[in-house]
C-alpha cells in the first residue's frame, strides 16, 4: 500500500464553495489506469488531475471523470498549477508572469502563473488550437433534450449549433435569451443519445445579455450532468464568438443555476498568425489529505 497526496480545489472562484471542483493527486505516474479510474469515481469530482513532476517547471498530467480518461480538463489545470505553486512544487515569483509546462494527451501547453506582492494572483492556460468539426442542425431534438422551445434558438445561418474543440469535442449552442438558458431543464438520456449520434462530448449552451456571457455546460456522457465552471469550453466559445462575431477575449459566468458561481476569462494572445487561446483564472483549496492505494 502506498500513500498519496490529494486535494480538492474549487477553480474558477474567489472563495471556497463557488466554481468548480477538482481532485489534484501527486501520483508520479505509479498509479495504473485502472487505479486512476476508482480514484475519480471515489472522490466523485467531475474530473481528477494525477500529476507527474518531470522537472521544475515541467509536468506531465493525466485527466480522468468517474467514467474514463479525457483529454485536458481546464478546471483540473487550474486547481494543480494552483496546488504546486502554493504548495512550492514551482518556485514563485514576487512581481510577474512565470511560464511552466503542462504535458497533456492535447498536448505540450504552456501554463502562466501571475504575482503580485508574492501572491498568486491567477493562473492562465493555453489551449490547443481550435479544431472545428461541422454543425448540428437537428434544433427540434436539441430543444426537446434541454426542454426548450425551438424558438429559444437561433437560426443556424444566424449563430449555429456548432462543434468545436480546444481540447475536447464540445457542441456551441447559443440561445436568445437568459431566461431560455437558465430554464434549461436537461434529459441526460436525450443529451447521451444525442452525443453519440452527432460525436461530440458535451453541450455548451450560452446566451449573450447586458454586455455578459452567461453559459452552461452539461457532459452526461462523461457521467457529469453539469459543470459549474469549463475551461476548454469556454476556450471553445471564444474560437465560436470570434469566427461569427470577431469578438477577441470574453469573461463568462458559469454556475448560478447550481449555486456555485464561477468566473472564466479567455483571450487572444500572442503575435498575429501565431496567436493562442488562453483561458485563467483563481482557485481555492478546499481539501487536503492522503489516500492509501
């Protein structure tokens, strides 16, 4: 039996008990999948980071829901480079931007960690570049699975459904109005059909109102009916609202239906034809302890 750090942090939120939930577990790549796979479903966090240290500024990270492996997790990222930086895994900075980076089945991104005064004051991601794979036309099902009217929809030559993928295959789906949004009442069985008939992991329902986007995301073919804060989807819908509005970096709120309000930003950087999505943002520990495997 072998002992192993874990944490919880909320990601995406100024204090505990907003955002959204991660497990961080400093495995060192010793655990086996299948281990990794019971350790999501035992701490029931929608997603679990293991993270292997390579050097100091260099780490490998595996993702894993209750269900399987995916990809990169955005909230996940954050809440671990949160957990190293404050628990000196990565040596800090007193004033600046510090670049790590994070190996992940997406790929070799790199991580910016900001000081301030000695403090970390937010952690930003990049994503992988933005891949598209086509529309989803089938408005009348979508509506009838979120229990929408078709009328709370755009029409798809004005804003379409459409799937998108800095990291994991989401589906856009924009809607009219807040009020459509947050009355969203999901049949996951619908949404899991829905998913495997049209090849994309989650819905990202979003609405644009009073200068703010508000969203939603819902992955029950993941076993995550919804996520209080996603990272790589927001990342996603910053590709989505630039190529149909030209709309260059966003902050979206996400969780307000599930009391757990959460706070993304995502940007544009870098150089013209070079740039790259980033999404950031805060985390807060929650939990700390040992698990026995």
């Amino acid at each position: 039996m072998r002992d192993y750090k874990f944490f919880i942090f909320d990601a995406f939120a100024h204090k505990a008990f907003q955002g959204n939930p991660a497990g961080v577990v400093i495995d060192q790549g010793r655990l086996s999948d299948q281990e990794r796979l019971a350790l999501a479903g035992e701490l029931k966090m929608s997603e679990t980071a293991f993270i292997e240290r390579l050097d100091i500024n260099d780490y490998r990270i595996r993702y894993f829901t209750p269900v399987e492996e995916v990809d990169l997790c955005g909230h996940a990222s954050i809440a671990s480079f949160y957990m190293l930086a404050q628990y000196d895994y990565i040596e800090g900075l007193e004033n600046g931007v510090k670049e790590v980076l994070l190996r992940s089945k997406a790929g070799n991104l790199p991580i910016y960690l900001t000081y301030k005064n000695g403090a970390l004051e937010e952690v930003t991601m990049t994503q992988s570049d933005p891949q598209e794979f086509g529309q989803v036309k089938d408005i009348g099902a979508m509506a009838k699975a979120l229990g929408l009217r078709q009328e709370d929809f755009y029409a798809p030559e004005d804003l379409p459904m459409e799937k998108i993928s800095t990291g994991i295959r989401d589906l856009m789906v924009p809607l009219k109005s807040r009020q459509a949004l947050t009355s969203i009442q999901a049949d996951m069985d619908a949404l899991v059909d829905l998913s495997k008939k049209y090849d994309y992991y989650s819905v990202h329902a979003f609405c644009q109102e009073g200068g703010k986007i508000y969203q939603r995301n819902f992955c029950p073919i993941l076993g995550i009916p919804e996520e209080a804060a996603t990272g790589t989807s927001t990342g996603a819908l910053l590709h989505y609202l630039n190529k149909h509005q030209g709309q260059r970096s966003l902050r979206a709120i996400q969780g307000l239906e599930m009391n757990r309000p959460s706070e993304i930003v995502a940007s544009y950087q870098g150089e013209p034809g070079k740039e790259k999505i980033t999404v950031g943002g805060r985390a807060c520990l929650v939990v700390e302890g040992v698990l026995h495997v």
